[in-house]
C-alpha cells in the first residue's frame, strides 16, 4: 500500500531554504516513506511526548516531522536540521 503525502506551509517554507542537496536527499527519502514509513534506512521514531508525531532522517544532520492523516495520508509538517526538533 503506498502513502499520499501533504504538506503543510511550514514544510514548505523550510524546505525552500535548504541547499538543493539537502532537497535531493530528502525527495528520495519521501518515495522510501510512501512506500513504507518504518524503512530501515529512514529510522523513523515516534517523538516524546507528542501523540501521533514522527520523525525520520534524512542523514545525520536534517530530521522531517509528519504524522498520520487518516490511514492514506501521511502529513509533513517541518523539515530542517537536527535543532528543529526542539521545536516540538
């Protein structure tokens, strides 16, 4: 079963300000998560202290935030590097 992805503004906006490297790296990471968002290589975690929120990596450094949206929808609400996580 494949995944449709959302984004919110909040995505959008931070991943317009990434090198388009970063943007690369994170679009092939997109088709892994819609295929299976508990890929090994995406080691996906479920964040503390926030029901129904996850984060994947990109690489060491960036970290995309989404969660659920009913049972084919998969919403990405922010990407960025390792410090966006103190945002939630």
């Amino acid at each position: 079963m494949g995944y449709k992805i959302n984004f919110t503004e909040t995505f959008s906006k931070s991943f317009g300000k990434l090198t388009k490297i970063e943007r690369d790296r994170i679009e092939k990471k997109l088709e892994i998560l819609v295929i299976n968002p508990f890929h090994p290589s995406l080691r996906t975690k479920k964040l503390k202290g926030h029901d129904g929120k996850f984060e994947f990596s990109v690489n060491m450094d960036i970290r995309v935030i989404w969660e659920y949206r009913g049972d084919t929808i998969l919403l990405m609400l922010d990407v960025g590097h390792h410090g966006i996580l103190d945002r939630y």
